[in-house]
C-alpha cells in the first residue's frame, strides 16, 4: 500500500514538471518526449516517465500516434477555425438534447464557482481543467455516449493545446471573468427550456471564443 501511494505521488510529481516544461514553453508543440532521457534527467526509473505521460496524455498535453514516442500536442494553426467548427455543432447539438431533458445542472454551477476560485488565484491551467469539465459533464447530460466520446475526443487536445500557445498572453481577469459569465449565459438558456436559444448561445459564445483564441494563436506566431 504504501509503495503504491509512493509510485502514485512520484508519477503525479514527474507529470506536473513536464506539464510545466509545456506550458512555460520549454518544451514546444510537435517536441517528442522520450522516455529514457527523462528518466536519466530525473534520475527515476523509465516506467515512472511513462505513467507521467500517461497522465499528460489524458489531459491533452501529450499525443502518441502508431508506435511513435510521446509528443507535445501540436494542432496546426489553420486547423484551430476547422476544430471549432466541428465543436460548435457537436456543443450546440448537446445544448438542444440537455434542454430537452432538463437534468439538474448544479454540478454545473458548482463548476463555475470552481472557475471563479481559479480567478481570484490567478491560476489558469486550473480555470482551463475545469472550463474543459464544464462542457464535457454538459455533454454528458445529453445522454448520447458517442457524442460524449467525439467531443471528448476533439477537446481534451484543443484545450490543452490552448493553453501550450496563449498562456502567456491571458493574464487579464476580464477575459476569464468574461469566460465566466458566457457559461452562466449557456445555463440560462437550457434552464429556459428552449432548445434552440440554447443551441444559439452555445454557438454564438464557442463562435468567440474561435475568433479570440485564433487571434492569440497568430499573434504568438508572429513573435
């Protein structure tokens, strides 16, 4: 028992240095992560390395493809537009099917309090974890599972990705306390119980934050 909360403490502790490395841009999209120069870097055994990035991968900050080594997430910017594209009509088609069930949504609200508490700390890879929490639980209360499983699929990396390139740029509160209330906005809507306002609002704030996030993304590349 106690080597296994040992191996658990020591995965965590390597996975928040080279999420660190990440978002602080010491290491770049695209970058690989090779497991045995980690692991000689760290002085800790090759398998500890790989439990990290395993949870690095589920965060979105890590890709593997077809028997390649571990990568930094890396999305092209001409793909951002596409990824938000295809997110806006996943999330709008979630937003009508919850507001047609109208589940409780107080794990939602609780979340944005989450989010709020990040603010006052100033902590932005904690305000993105529970932003991406909010739209996948909403997901979830539309109780399709595939759907669940392609958003899923298309957020965890975009998220993640968000913060690598912009993070330096969103020190202002008013984005994130803007952030905040455009989700409050999404509850209102399903709360009315009319799926089609509560598509539109989905759409319309996924539709800025595109355009926000596609702007930051270019500024950063002309740097």
């Amino acid at each position: 028992m106690i080597n296994e909360v040992t191996n658990s403490l020591l995965k965590d502790s390597i996975a928040a240095q080279i999420r660190q490395e990440i978002i602080g841009g010491g290491l770049a999209p695209g970058d690989a992560l090779v497991e045995g120069k980690w692991a000689a870097r760290l002085g800790v055994a090759q398998a500890s390395i790989r439990a990290a990035l395993n949870i690095l991968e589920a965060e979105g900050f890590v890709e593997r493809g077809n028997g390649r080594s571990a990568r930094v997430t890396k999305i092209a910017v001409e793909n951002i537009r596409h990824n938000f594209e295809v997110r806006v009509a996943l999330e709008s088609l979630a937003a009508r099917l919850v507001t047609e069930r109208q589940p409780d949504l107080a794990d939602l609200d609780q979340i944005t309090e989450d989010m709020r508490s990040a603010v006052k700390t100033r902590n932005l890879q904690a305000f993105y974890s529970r932003d991406l929490r909010f739209h996948l639980a909403l997901c979830e209360k539309a109780g399709n599972p595939v759907l669940t499983q392609m958003l899923r699929r298309l957020l965890v990396p975009l998220f993640a990705f968000v913060i690598i390139r912009t993070h330096e740029q969103m020190g202002g509160r008013d984005r994130w306390t803007r952030s905040i209330a455009q989700h409050e906005q999404i509850l209102a809507a399903i709360r009315s119980g009319d799926p089609e306002r509560a598509a539109a609002e989905v759409a319309a704030i996924i539709g800025y934050f595109s355009t926000d996030i596609s702007e930051l993304t270019r500024k950063k590349r002309r740097k």
